[in-house]
C-alpha cells in the first residue's frame, strides 16, 4: 500500500491539553507574539518551528543533548556551510546550474527531483541489487527523465512502469516493486494536479506563485505553502504520540533550495532571497544521523537497539515523526548556538553532505519503506 496523504492546508499544531505549554523551557526556543502570528497566518516555516518544538516537548525516545549541541556548534565550518550551495552535493547530487539550457529546464528538473526525495527505505536492497542507494538512483533517474523528453505535466500523468524502471535503471525485481509503484504514482498525482490547475508544468506554476502579491515579501515561504497545499506528496506531515500533528515539509523545503541553488543562476527571482533565511532544515533520515553520530542527539535504548543493531524498518508513525522533528529543532538550537551565521537550510544541506563523508556514512541510519516524503 502507498501512503499518500490528502492535501490538507497547512495550519498550527493542535494546543496541548488543558494547562500544558506547547514550547519547551529552552532559551533558545521561546515562543513569541510574532512566531505564533506567522503560524496563524500560514507561514509553513512557523507552522514547522512551532510543531516540532512541541515534539521535543513530547518526546518519547529522542533527546537533544544541549552540551554536545554547543560543542558541535563551536567546532562547525561556518564558511563551509554557507558555501554548501555553491558546488556540487558530491557524487549522490552532481547536478550543477550550466548543465540547464534555461531557467524552466532548471526549475522542472528541481521540482521533480525534490518531489522524488524519497525512497531510502529501500537503501540494502538498492544497494544490493543495483550497486547504489536511494539517493544516486533518484539523481540518475530524474536525469535519465530529463534527457529522455520534457518534464510536463501530459508526460508525468502518464509515466509507465516500464519508463521508470528504464530511466531509474531499476531491475524488475520484487524486492523494488513498492519502490517503482511509489515513483509511478507520485509522478502521476503531480502531473494531473498541474493538468488541473491549467499549468503545462512546475515552471509555470512557481512563476505563477511567485508573482502573487504575498511572495513579494515571502516567496520561499510562499512557495513552500502553495506546493504543500496543491501536490500531496509535497505536503510531509505527522502524527504524534500525543495526537498532535508535526509539520515537516521537507521536500518542499528542499525544491525551494534546489531552485535558488540551480535557477537562481539563470533569474535573480529565483534566489528567494526576501526571506530564505526564514527556511528550515529538509530534515529526512541522513540529518537525525549525523546528529546522533555527532552526539547531539540522544536515542531511547530501544530506539537506537532497532535503528543501530538490528536495523529493522521503522514504520511510518509517530516515532520516525518524533526523530526527524527534534533534529530539526537541533538545527534550529545550532543555528541559533553560531548567532545566525548560517540559515537552518544551508545547516541541512551542510550536515545531509557531512553524512556521505566516511565515518558518518557507515553510522546505522533509520529507514522507513512506507513513505514517500523522505
């Protein structure tokens, strides 16, 4: 079975129960008058922040070990960090602004890409049936796509498995076969919302957004909440212990980064310079890791028993959704540990590339196969 959630606005977590706070007592995470009033007003940054600060204060099996967070923040490459955009993402994500003939080229293959950010559920069979993990395949595949013919809307509602498996070099295989039928159907899902709303493909539609009078002010967060609310696959929330939801957008947050990263070269509009420092860590499942690997974060004995040595999936539900929200009130913390010398994205995209590198790559990482939003 595929889960693909319902398009549902993005609005504020749920309040606590009677008498209880939603933020944690922390000196770096205090709620303020204009916070809670950007979430009420939408912004998907706030809605995130605000979400995944309760998560920490519910937390069940991950912690944030603030001493080690401040040894970390003290030992980080500023410099290297806020450069992280400006190469390559290394061998997994090699693509680079000159290889796009325009900036709709640019933009279509960043929103595809992001919108394929998922997968990693399937890294030991990828692996062992196709000699790479989720990351390299979806790079090869949207590229193999992108040679093959345009990526428009008439093209993706009616993708074939047989194109896939072509593209994506991916063996039929029924170890890949939930892998391959989450791929069709994602694309499938974006192309007929895009036929719907009358655009021929995800160029047209950021232009379309980003001309609107409130991305005058907030374009990344613009274009973030318009992705979430009209393509399900763009729209990564979750469920808490407690009930409450935890609102994480990672691959929406992610096109916002892949389109200032590779369009913005072709059109300054696409740099969403007003307000990308407001953008929050593209938190999947590589950040939780190199944050624990780091000791940042702290796991529950039967977490790290089942991510570390047994290696077992870890379902979709509210412990992934705990782990992946307080790494990303982790970034947060460390962003707000150097002063704002970066912005929370570049941290993600720092500590995403960090996690590639020896050492962080062989640390046990989680997987979830019943996804399609990491």
């Amino acid at each position: 079975m595929i889960l693909v959630l319902g398009c549902l606005p993005l609005s504020p977590v749920r309040p606590c129960a009677a008498g209880k706070s939603l933020f944690v007592a922390n000196s770096q995470s205090k709620s303020t008058p204009a916070k809670r009033k950007q979430a009420a007003d939408g912004d998907p940054f706030a809605i995130a922040r605000l979400s995944c600060l309760h998560a920490v204060r519910v937390a069940r099996d991950v912690w944030i070990d603030e001493e080690k967070l401040q040894s970390f923040s003290a030992q980080l490459d500023l410099e290297a960090v806020r450069n992280v955009m400006k190469g390559s993402m290394g061998e997994n994500c090699d693509i680079m602004p000159d290889d796009f003939l325009d900036v709709d080229d640019a933009i279509n293959f960043a929103l595809v890409f992001s919108l394929l950010q998922f997968g990693h559920g399937f890294r030991y069979e990828l692996h062992r049936l196709c000699g790479r993990g989720a990351s390299k395949t979806v790079t090869l595949g949207v590229r193999n796509l992108r040679s093959e013919g345009l990526l428009h809307a008439s093209r993706l509602k009616r993708i074939s498995t047989t194109e896939i498996r072509h593209a994506f070099r991916l063996p039929n295989n029924p170890e890949l076969e939930e892998f391959v039928r989450q791929l069709v159907t994602v694309l499938h899902q974006a192309g007929a919302r895009l036929d719907r709303l009358a655009m021929n493909d995800f160029a047209a539609f950021c232009r379309k957004v980003l001309a609107t009078p409130e991305a005058a002010q907030s374009p990344a967060a613009t274009l973030v909440r318009q992705l979430a609310n009209h393509f399900p696959a763009f729209n990564d929330q979750g469920a808490l212990h407690d009930g409450s939801r935890v609102v994480l957008v990672k691959k929406a947050t992610l096109a916002v980064g892949e389109i200032r990263r590779l369009a913005g070269h072709h059109d300054p509009i696409y740099t969403v310079s007003k307000d990308f420092h407001h953008a929050v860590a593209a938190v999947d499942n590589v950040i939780p890791a190199v944050l624990a690997y780091h000791g940042v974060l702290r796991l529950s004995p039967a977490l790290s028993l089942a991510i570390h040595e047994q290696r077992t999936p870890l379902e979709r539900g509210p412990t992934e959704a705990e782990l992946r929200s307080v790494a990303l009130v982790a970034c947060e913390w460390i962003v707000a540990a150097v002063r704002a010398a970066v912005t929370s994205l570049d941290l993600g995209y720092y500590l995403w590339r960090s996690g590639k590198a020896p050492g962080a790559r062989q640390f046990p990482r989680h997987h979830t196969k019943n996804t399609i939003f990491y």
